[in-house]
C-alpha cells in the first residue's frame, strides 16, 4: 500500500495551537473483524497491534490529571480489546462520558452477544458506522454480508434503547462518502437516513455525523491508484472555509496510539506525524504536563477537516453545504 505523506507534508495550512483538552481519543489497537476500504487505520482480522494493560490502567490516571470529561475509545473494533470492558467501567467510575466507535457488525460476532447489553448498562455513546442506507452501497465498502449485520447491530441497540426519544442512550452514525468527494449537506442526509432507516427497518437514532474521506492509507492508495490524488486534494483546498478552524477537533483532543504515543488527531496518528512539543510525546506525560497552547502538526490532509461543511469525530462543523465531486473541478 502506497504512502501519501511525502505528498501531504509540505502545506500552507494555518498554524493552529490547541485550547483546553477536554477529549482523549484512545486507539486501543487495529485488530478489527473487518477490513473496510475506507478505513484510514487499515485495519483488519489479521492486524496484531494492541495496547497493552499497562498503557490501559494508565489512562483512567490522565483522565484525572487532565480533568477530561470525554474518552472516545476506537481502533480497529476496540471492543475485541480484552481490556475494553475494564476501561470502560474505569472511566465511568470516575464520571467520564465514554464514547465507542463501533462499527456495528461486531456486535453480531460469536462471543460478542452481550456487548449492546454491556454498552447500555454502562451509558456508552455508541457512534456507529453506517456509509450509506442501502444494501448495496455499504457492502461495496466494507464487504458482503455487512449491511445485513449492520441492520441487525442497529436494532439491537434499539431494543436496548439506544436513539430513543426518551432514553439516556445515544446513537450516532457516521457516514463517508463512497469516493472522491466532499459529503453532502449533514442535515439533509440526516433526514433522508432517519426517513428510509424508520420506514424500511424500524430502526432510530440520533445524529448523523458525515465525515470527509481523508486522502491517507487505504483511500490515499486507492486514490493514486485511479489517479485521483492531486484532483481531490484540489478539491478540498478549493472548498477551504476558514471559520471551520475554530472547531476542528485537534483544538480540543490528544490521539493515543496502541503503543501510547501522542499525536494531534487519529490522522496524524496514521501518518505518524507526532505533536510537535518533544517534552509531551507519550501518554504518561499527560500525568504532569498540561497540553492547552502547544502548537498543532500539520500536513495538506487537514484541508479535509475544513472543507466543505468541515469534518471532525463529531460531524460538520458548518450547517450548510452542497455536494461536491472532483469533476466539479473541471466545470
């Protein structure tokens, strides 16, 4: 698999400090029982890398150190981590929202039956991956067979009562868009997923979160494969919106790695382009060191993050935006 970083380091992107860290994303390892084409970590059934305990018990101690209300918990699956139950119980012992990014189909593996059960009982927000709400799309992206199960994980956690009017238990899908263009209208999309889920599955939710397909690992390969990396690159640095940098994720969040390196964002992990500050490097310097000020890296791929209606882990950054492709370059 061809690397995008030699293309991608040289940028006139702004320079951009972190505020208050408030978010600890923790990639708990690439082990994942699927091997999706979009997956900006290529993960897989036969990745090996995962945390080990020690680097697990230690964060529950950032989490009071740092005072951070919000553990996003990814991967890979993080759930076929065989410490993702203890930290998650660690984190919410101390009053700490956790997030899971679940990408649904693991929930309908053997020996993960009662994970729903133990993600409700616990008030995980479980963010779930869902490209598209027909069958045919989402199997071309994350193979066959993972529509079936996605539905199936959806109504699960319904009958938990996750994505209920009148339920603590909150369910966000992500969408990505199939290929070399920005995502649609947020909220519009959002609509059209909660009409065709309702009507044909029965299933609810909260948010739809459409994320922007970043231009590195299996999609950056796949897009100097079809010759379409410079197009999208132009693409996204012709739909730059400024105001969007208030709000990027990396202002506010710290990405851990399997091996409990610091970077930036989950991208920069995958690029592995450390945080710039040489003293704050590693997961166990968060017990004494304060992050907020340090001076954020960045590459050509952050034009992703603010173009459009911008991306981060939570969705678009702006309320409106119309579709665009890379043949809307040449119009």
């Amino acid at each position: 698999m061809k690397s995008t970083i030699e293309l991608l380091e040289h940028t006139d992107f702004p320079a951009i400090k972190r505020r208050q860290l408030t978010i600890l994303q923790v990639n708990m390892g690439y082990l994942c029982n699927m091997s999706c084409v979009h997956c900006h970590v290529a993960a897989s059934p036969y990745r090996t890398e995962m945390m080990s305990r020690e680097l697990v018990e230690l964060i529950p101690k950032v989490l009071q150190a740092q005072n951070i209300d919000t553990l996003d918990l990814t991967g890979g699956a993080p759930e076929m981590h065989e410490d993702f139950k203890y930290l998650v119980k660690a984190a919410r012992a101390l009053n700490v929202k956790v997030i899971d990014r679940c990408n649904l189909t693991i929930l309908m593996e053997d020996g993960y039956e009662d994970m729903a059960q133990f993600l409700a009982d616990n008030q995980v927000e479980v963010v779930a991956s869902l490209p598209c709400y027909s069958l045919e799309n989402v199997d071309k992206q994350r193979g066959k067979g993972a529509f079936d199960d996605s539905i199936l994980g959806l109504q699960k956690l319904n009958n938990m009562g996750y994505g209920k009017a009148d339920s603590n238990l909150t369910l966000n899908l992500v969408y990505n868009p199939q290929g070399a263009t920005l995502p649609p209208n947020q909220q519009q999309l959002e609509a059209d997923y909660k009409r065709e889920l309702k009507a044909h599955f029965d299933i609810d939710f909260n948010q739809l979160f459409a994320l922007t397909n970043m231009p590195i690992q299996r999609f950056g390969a796949v897009l100097l494969a079809k010759n379409q990396f410079h197009s999208y690159m132009d693409l996204l640095k012709e739909n730059y919106v400024a105001s969007n940098l208030a709000e990027v994720m990396c202002r506010s969040t710290i990405s851990v790695n399997w091996l409990g390196e610091l970077f930036d964002c989950d991208f920069n992990q995958q690029l592995e382009i450390p945080v710039p500050n040489k003293s704050r490097r590693h997961l166990s310097d968060l017990l004494t060191q304060n992050p907020s000020g340090d001076e954020i890296a960045i590459a050509d791929h952050c034009y992703g993050c603010t173009a459009g209606q911008g991306s981060s882990c939570g969705g678009a950054l702006e309320e409106e935006s119309a579709e665009k492709t890379i043949e809307d370059m040449t119009v």
